[in-house]
C-alpha cells in the first residue's frame, strides 16, 4: 500500500494539476537466506536479494466546462517500478513447543534503479480526443518524481512462519509478515509504504 502526497505541477503554469495520495502495488522479493539456530527455540536469519516494488496510484481530475456545455473529466495515472537491493536479519522464536514461529527483524533496501510513467486519459465525455497528433483519449506527462529518491529505506517487520519437514536436511517455511519503511520513498515528496508480504522459504541444512 502506498500513501502519501505526489504532487503533479504542470510545469508552463506552474499550477498543481493532481495530488496523488493513495496506490496500490504487488512487490516482489528474492533472497538468498541463511538461518543459525541459537537454542533448540531460538533462532537467527540474514540474508541479501533483489526486490521490486511496483506502484500504480490513479487520481481524479478537476472537471473542466467545454464550449459545448459538457464537462470534460479525466483521470490522472502515475505507475511504474523501483528495484532494491535488500540486506536483511532477524531472529525468530519457536511457539509453544511447535513447527510455528514468531519474529521479526530489520531490512535495508539499496535503491538500484526504477521508472515512472504518467499519463492523462479521458474518462467524459466518450468523443473527447487530446489535440495530439494523432489525437487519443491518453496523452503521456512528463514526471520528476524518482529524482529525487532516497537511495536508502530502513524497515523493520514483523512475521510469522511455520516450518514443514519434506525430506531429510530440507524443509519449507511459509510466513506472512508486516513492514513499514521509516522513510519516505523520496525526499521532495511525502511517499510512504505499507508492505504486506506472504513468502515461502526451502531451507537445507548444513
């Protein structure tokens, strides 16, 4: 989930043509971790990867009168994707003498690079075509939005797994986990993320 206030300023006028305050994207992370456990209950995770936030935020435009009488109303769409390295360590605890653990821990993510598209589409009326060539219900906008990115974001989680024996040495570990970053995806606006995340681990032991 992301949250925040992205605002679009048309450069020419300098008037604020949208603010975009909600979006939604699914991220996608892939890790290489290792596990050392401390007690027969306890135990440590670290481990480094790539993830890849993807973010789609859609806003309303102020309605416009057109000669004809009619209202002219688009909508205003920024999306795109920001990849990560990720470091991250935690410690996890096993519950009530079973499979099922608890913990959390911290990650830090590394930006590595993104893009952002932005675009204007008419949703009234349906004739309605943007003056360019060749006229469309779409025109593509400029955006500044990730020059201005922070090149680190520190995030603590929290999670839950269960771990399931499948062979000799190996076993799975599903989990679900919750985090937030401390800061703001960039430092010109205020862009925050809210991270759900259902993973699943194969661990081989050594």
């Amino acid at each position: 989930m992301h949250r925040g206030s992205l605002e679009y300023i048309e450069q020419e006028v300098g008037i604020t043509c949208c603010d975009y305050e909600a979006g939604r994207g699914l991220p996608l992370t892939v890790s290489v971790v290792g596990e050392q456990w401390l007690s027969a209950s306890v135990s440590a995770q670290a481990g480094i990867g790539f993830t890849l936030v993807n973010a789609s935020f859609v806003t309303p435009s102020i309605p416009v009168p057109l000669s004809n009488g009619d209202l002219l109303q688009t909508e205003y769409i920024l999306e795109g994707a920001m990849t990560y390295v990720t470091i991250h360590g935690g410690i996890g605890t096993r519950l009530f003498g079973t499979h099922l653990t608890a913990g959390g821990g911290v990650r830090l993510h590394v930006y590595a690079g993104g893009s952002l598209t932005q675009k204007e589409r008419v949703v009234a009326p349906d004739y309605y075509l943007f003056t360019q060539n060749p006229r469309s219900k779409e025109q593509e906008l400029g955006n500044t939005f990730l020059d201005f990115v922070n090149r680190f974001q520190i995030e603590p989680y929290a999670q839950i797994a269960y771990d399931i024996s499948i062979t000799k040495g190996f076993y799975l570990s599903p989990s679900v986990s919750i985090g937030m970053p401390l800061f703001s995806v960039t430092s010109q606006d205020d862009w925050r993320m809210l991270n759900f995340g259902a993973r699943i681990r194969l661990m081989k032991g050594l």
